[in-house]
C-alpha cells in the first residue's frame, strides 16, 4: 500500500503562473487552465489549485492587446510506479482514473505577445488593393 498513489498521493496539486513581455514579468493578466477534469482561471502572477489528470493543462492568457498560451505535460509520478510493482493493475487504474499518480510541471511561465486588434471598419489585404487598382 505504501506504493498506492491513491492513498499516498494528491488528486489536486497547486500551479504558479508567470506571464512576462519582452523580457519582463507582466502582472494582473488573466489566464484560464483547463484538462479533462475542470477548468480553472488564475491572474498573473499566481497559483490556483488543479485537479490532477492524466490530460494534458492547457493556458490560455489574455489581457488587452497582449495573449500567450502553453501545455503542461501530465507525467507520471513515483507513487505510481510503486504502485504497478506492488499492487498491479487495479491500483493503475484507481491512480490514473483519480489522477492521483500524474503530476503537473508545479510552475510556469507564459510569454506573451501582442495581438493585433483589427477595427471592424479595416477592409481586408485584397479589398483594400482592389479600390487601388479602380481609382
């Protein structure tokens, strides 16, 4: 039992994000975390309590003209390994259905960059070279 991730392990786990721009760290950015077992939003710089999945943590960061996004690998932990030697399948299954045997990289940074913000009034590349061509 001491190898079971189910008992000795977390289904939840904290994730500290950091957002920077050019070089520096930007604060007061919004970002959304999600996997296959709920979504999560945190501000920049910050940590937010997760539940752990075998999914793959999609970021996705935004505020004003500037966004940014990553992926956070979900990798297995030690417990579960323990876990297959000493109790086999059943425990596997516990650990990975609960999410308890994977962890997530504990922080990350997210390098923003600027969007462009396009004026509903902007004709598109090949609207704006056609008026050229007929005047």
């Amino acid at each position: 039992m001491t190898g079971c991730a189910s008992v000795a392990g977390e289904k939840f786990q904290p994730v500290s994000i950091q957002t920077i721009h050019d070089s520096k760290e930007v604060s007061g950015i919004g970002c959304n975390l999600s996997n296959d077992a709920g979504n999560w939003f945190v501000v920049s710089p910050g940590s937010v309590m997760v539940h752990k999945s075998t999914g793959d943590m999609i970021i996705d960061c935004k505020k004003g003209n500037l966004s940014g996004n990553s992926t956070l690998v979900s990798k297995s932990n030690g417990a579960v390994w323990g876990n297959i030697l000493l109790g086999g399948g059943i425990g596997y299954i516990v650990d990975r259905n609960t999410g308890a045997g994977f962890d997530y990289p504990p922080t990350t940074t997210i390098q923003m960059r600027d969007i462009a913000i396009v004026p509903e009034t902007a004709l598109p590349p090949q609207a704006a070279a056609e008026t050229v061509k007929t005047n």
